[in-house]
C-alpha cells in the first residue's frame, strides 16, 4: 500500500486512509466507506432485491464530521433492474465517483468484507488470496445461505480492483477462543469431526465490538472485564466475554441456536425436527424454514417487529404478550447461564435494534435479578440516545448498558489495520 514519510521521517503517513465495507447478501449488498483517519463515514448506501426488475440502490453521501458523519442533504435513490452482483457493485462504483470517492481513488487503503462463516481456521481478518476463498467455500455447506453471496462479492470487487487488498472479516472469528467444553457438542466425537459438527457463533465483530466499548465505557482496559453482551436484533445472539476473550456464545453450528429471534426459534429439542418428519410429514427443507423463518416472534405472534409487539401488548393482545415473554424468558436464562459461566460479571450490555432502542425488553430481561447485583434504572432506561450509556443504578454491582454496535466500523477498523501491519 501506498505510505510516506513524514517531515520528520519517522511515522509514516498513510495516503491511503479510506477502507470500503462491503456486505454482500445473497440478494443485496451493503456497503459504507470510512476515512479511518478519523473513523468518519464519506458515504453509506445499500443495493437490494438484486436480480429482480425492481432492484433499488440507495446512496447517501455523508459530511464526515468526524463523529460519525451525519446523514448528507444529497441522498440519491434510483429504481430498476440490476441483474447481478457485478451489476450492483457497479452501479455502486458509479455513484462513489460522482461523489469524487471513486474506487480507483489512490485514498482507497483496501476492501473489507464481511464473511459470515470462517469455520475453525480462521480466527483473524484475513488478507483474500485464491487459497482463502476456497477454503470459505469449503465453508459453504455449514453456511449455504450467506457464504455464497460473501464470495460472489468478493469475486466481483477483486475484478474491479484486482490490485487493491481485500480483506475477509469474519463473523465466527470472535469466537474461536471458545474452549472446548463450551463449543463441542456431546454428539458422537468421530461424527462429529467428520462433518465438522461444533458451535461457531456469530455476530462476532459486533460482540468485540461491543465488548471494547463497554469497558471503555467502564474506564477500563478489556482484558479487565467480564461482561455478558446481548445483541437483540432480527438475528439475536448472547455470549459470555472474559478479559476480552469470548468464552461461550449463543449461536451454534448455525445462527439458530440460542436467544428466541425475529424469525427463528432459537433452542428448542432436535427431537422436534425427527417428530415433524415422522408424524406432521414434512420435509427437512420444510422444517428448515418454518424454524428459520416462520419461527421466533414471527411464528408465536405473527409479527418480528418489537415496536410492534408492544403496540399490541398495550392494545391487550395476548398473543404478543405470550411472545413477548418467551423471548425474555429465554433471555434471562442466558444472562443466569452467563453468570455462572464467568463467575464475576462486570457488565451485562444490550446493543442493535431491539436491544439499543427497547427499553421495555432491558427493564424485563433483568428485573428480579437484585440478587445477582443487576438492576434498571427506570429514568435512565427510557432516555434516548445514540450514545453508549449506563443504565443500572449507582448502587448497583454490576453495570447494565447499552452500546450501539457498528459493525462497519468494526471491519473497516481490522481492514485498515491489517493492511497496514
Ligand atoms: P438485523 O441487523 O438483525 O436485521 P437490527 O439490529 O437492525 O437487525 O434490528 C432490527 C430490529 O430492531 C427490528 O426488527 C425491530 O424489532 C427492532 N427495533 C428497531 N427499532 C426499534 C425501536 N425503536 N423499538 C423497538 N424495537 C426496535
């Protein structure tokens, strides 16, 4: 990459500071470039419905404050077919360069991507060489529905850059550190190795992320604190970190396991899928998706939407609040399980949609929890804010906050220092 000195010859001065992020699902792509010089965004947009004729491409460029970057007056939006991957991150090219923020830009340090499964070997960013990508494809059959669309954005931003590092960060990286005891499951072992049969976790960037910033947030270094980090999204994942080392996580060999979510069940008996095949007939595609889709709040209410959920619970709807409480109910049993995993517990942390923005969720996930040290402040719980914050009382033993995840952030932050190591 392209550095020089400086007046005084000793630190080098990086020319190259800006890092895009790229998030390739299988039918969108995500995408936000950085200037990592001060972490600010320079522009942030999304591609979705990739392949039909209604794809749509939403393109905000920012001011890059230097906070964050506030959302710019000149967000543009255009409608209509995009065929492909290589169609999408084209179009995405374009409006970059309309903004002078082209990808040929000699600013631009390197690509991040966002890998969903990297299986056991790979525990850090990596640089993508033809060896990576296969093995990430080696990958795809514990991870059909996201490795795939990682790859092929993957592919279509090394043709457009064939010269520039792109670098994979990956979702189970964080958790690599799991021991044994924690990621094995007591499945037959030689089956188990045979197929690679483990919990792996995900939403592994935003708990480092996340993890960091609450001991930040608690004036300390990470490798002090213990903390139980929560993050409640559509996709909903717990994990247990240790002096910054995740030690047990929620997710498993996919992200069904664990916490109840939007649209997937989370724990529940293997013995149902045998039950569903043998006596409800279904098929293992079926069952696959009525506990990945149809599951969760979704399959208990009809609805994943929490504002929604609590709309109707204070409508009286009963259904919304069974759901309602089978999701916290689950989340209290992690948030035990994860005490007693660490033994000493410094923060218990919420973060992404439902756990930065629904108060109701904290304020019931830890009441009764005195005991343990963990309560809610009621005045701090409902203030509204992006910023990381606590929310238990002064009194309390442990912290409870919540921090805002930034995934982007994240990789653009292992992209860049990767690059320059
Ligand atoms: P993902 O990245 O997994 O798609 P997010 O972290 O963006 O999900 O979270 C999306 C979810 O956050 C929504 O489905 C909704 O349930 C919840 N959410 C977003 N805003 C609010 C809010 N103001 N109050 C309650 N829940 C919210």
């Amino acid at each position: 990459m392209t550095s020089t000195p400086n007046r005084e010859g000793a630190v080098p001065v990086t020319a190259a500071h800006r890092i895009l992020v790229l998030n390739s699902g299988s039918s969108s792509v995500k995408y936000q470039l950085l200037d990592m010089r001060d972490s600010s965004r320079l522009a942030v947009g999304l591609v979705e419905r990739i392949g039909e004729e209604t794809s749509r491409l939403v393109h905000s460029p920012l001011t890059g404050d230097g906070d964050g970057g506030g959302e710019g007056s000149g967000k543009r939006e255009r409608t209509g077919p995009i065929a492909d991957h290589e169609a999408a991150l084209k179009a995405v090219a374009d409006e970059l360069t309309r903004d002078r923020l082209g990808l040929d830009s000699p600013e631009l340090a390197a690509i991040g991507h966002r890998v969903v499964h990297g299986g056991l070997k790979f525990s850090a960013p990596t640089v993508i060489t033809d060896e990576v990508l296969t093995e990430i494809e080696r990958l795809v059959p514990v991870a059909p529905l996201h490795n795939p669309a990682n790859i092929t954005g993957i592919r279509t931003a090394q043709a457009l850059r064939p010269d520039l590092p792109q670098v994979a960060v990956f979702d189970t990286a964080f958790h690599t550190t799991m021991p044994e005891s924690a990621a094995r499951y007591a499945i037959d072992i030689e089956t188990a190795d045979a197929h690679r049969i483990r919990r792996y976790g995900f939403h592994g960037t935003s708990h480092a992320f996340v993890s960091r910033e609450t001991a930040k947030l608690l004036g300390k270094d990470p490798s002090e604190v213990n903390v139980i980090v929560l993050h409640l999204g559509n996709g909903a994942s717990a994990s247990a970190v240790r002096g910054g080392e995740c030690v047990d996580t929620s997710m498993g060999l996919t992200p069904l396991e664990g916490l109840v979510m939007g649209t997937r069940s989370g724990d529940i008996d293997p013995a149902v899928t045998f039950h569903l095949k043998r006596v409800a007939g279904m098929s293992t595609d079926e069952i696959d998706v009525l506990l990945n889709k149809k599951s969760g709040l979704v399959g208990l209410c009809g609805d994943n939407d929490m504002r929604e959920i609590r709309r109707r619970i204070d409508e009286g709807d009963q259904r919304a609040l069974l759901a309602f409480e089978i999701y916290i109910h689950r989340l209290k049993k992690y948030i035990g399980a994860y005490y007693a995993v660490l033994g000493r517990v410094d923060a218990v942390v919420f973060t992404a949609g439902v756990g930065e923005n629904a108060a109701p969720v904290r304020a019931a996930a830890i009441a009764g929890l005195e005991e343990l040290g963990l309560a809610v402040d009621a005045d701090l719980n409902a203030v509204r804010t992006d910023s990381a914050r606590l929310i238990s009382p002064e009194y309390a033993r442990v912290a409870v906050a919540v921090v805002p995840t930034d995934e982007e952030l994240e990789i653009a932050r292992q992209t860049y220092a990767l690059v320059n190591a």
